[in-house]
C-alpha cells in the first residue's frame, strides 16, 4: 500500500457473489478467457517490471522508456501491470517505437487506473490470473528495479524455469548496481548454504544500457 493515498476498504467485495467459493470460479474462469481471448492475437511479445513509484523525472524512468522502446522496435509488443511509475514509462517507450503497448490492470483497495501510454488494457481482479498472462504471452521478462510486486515476478519466472514447468526464456535484470546486493546475497548465502545450485544461477541475465535489453532477446533466440 502506497503512503499518502487514501484507499477505498471495500472495492474488492462489490459484488455479493464474489464472497461464495463456488461463484467466484466463474469470474476466475471469465478472467482467463478474457485474458486468452485478447493476448493470444498479439503475437510475440515481452512483459516489462518495474516500480510504480518512480517520478518521470527520475534517471530510472527514462532509461525505462529507451528500454520498452528498443524492445518494440525489435518488434515485440510490450505488456506492463498499466500503472504509473516505470510501467508508464514501458508503455510510453512502446508506444513511441509505434509498437503495441499493453497494460495488465490489477483492481486493489487502492484502485489503479491505467496509465495513457496503453493501447490495449485488461483488467484483473486475481493476481494469480494476471500473472499467468504476463508469463504465457511472453517471450522474455524485463526486470527493471522495483520492489515486492517486481521481486515476485522475477522470482516466480526463475523459478517456473528452476522446476521446468515452462521452457526456458530471456529473464533480464536491468541495471546491475541496483540488483547488485541481492545477486550477492544469493550467491554468498543462498548458493553457499545449498539452497539453489549453480546453474539456478544462471537463469537470468544482466543489462545496463537499454540497447543491450532488447539485443539479448534477439541473441537467445536466435541460438535457440
């Protein structure tokens, strides 16, 4: 929950229905075909993270916007939770590369509304729905720096790729000194007490100037 916003308590039980177990497997279901029925249409495509909190004048907002925007020139649609911050800034840089921008709205106590950069939204009330759609739909994962909502995207992808439960895939972490203390964390405590092994080490990749983003994508696939 974001500090300073004043947020509405009983958004999320609306509807009656939503409080019965067995009633609320529709609205999953509506939410998956929903999803399916649009994103399957858009072609290849590469789902960008990164922190709702970053102001448009901040260095990290901007290096996200060149980002999205060689991405969508490498022609792949850009796909964003559609919130400010450096999700804006993805879809911004998408949209400026006259590629596809879309925006995987999620409806929280504190609502967020789309930003003006997205030209296809979706709208989610499950987590766990929307998050299927960034993975199924996607080519490869961005991670831009972020906090909770961005470390659970990056972990779940790692981790989907650690147990084989999807086929491997470009998971880039962009901007090195900010991942730095947690790749070190990983390797100096994780790794050392046999948690994960070597190779889990190696599941994702490092980018620190947007150009090398877009031409890592290109470089898996083309030895894929």
């Amino acid at each position: 929950m974001v500090k300073g916003k004043s947020c509405s308590k009983d958004i999320l039980a609306k509807e009656d229905f939503t409080k019965e177990d067995t009633w609320r497997i529709f609205r999953i279901m509506s939410e998956f075909v929903d999803g399916f029925e649009v994103l399957s249409k858009v072609g290849k495509a590469v789902s960008i993270f990164g922190s709702a909190q970053t102001k448009p004048d901040a260095q990290f907002y901007k290096l996200a916007e060149e980002v999205a925007y060689y991405i969508a020139k490498a022609g792949y649609a850009v796909i964003t939770g559609s919130g400010p911050g450096l999700m804006e800034a993805a879809n911004k840089g998408a949209r400026r590369a006259q590629g596809l921008s879309i925006g995987l709205n999620i409806h929280l106590p504190c609502e967020q509304k789309p930003n003006k950069y997205v030209d296809t939204v979706l709208g989610f009330r499950y987590f766990f729905v929307r998050k299927v759609m960034f993975v199924k739909y996607a080519k490869a994962f961005v991670i831009l720096p972020g906090g909770y909502g961005t470390l659970d995207e990056f972990f779940e992808a790692i981790t989907l790729i650690q147990t084989e439960r999807i086929a491997k895939f470009p998971v880039i972490l962009f901007n090195s000194q900010y991942w730095k203390p947690l790749l070190e964390w990983l390797k100096s405590t994780v790794y050392r007490h046999g948690n994960i092994s070597k190779e889990d080490l190696e599941l994702f990749v490092l980018a620190d100037e947007p150009k090398q983003v877009a031409l890592a994508i290109k470089k898996f696939y083309a030895q894929a």
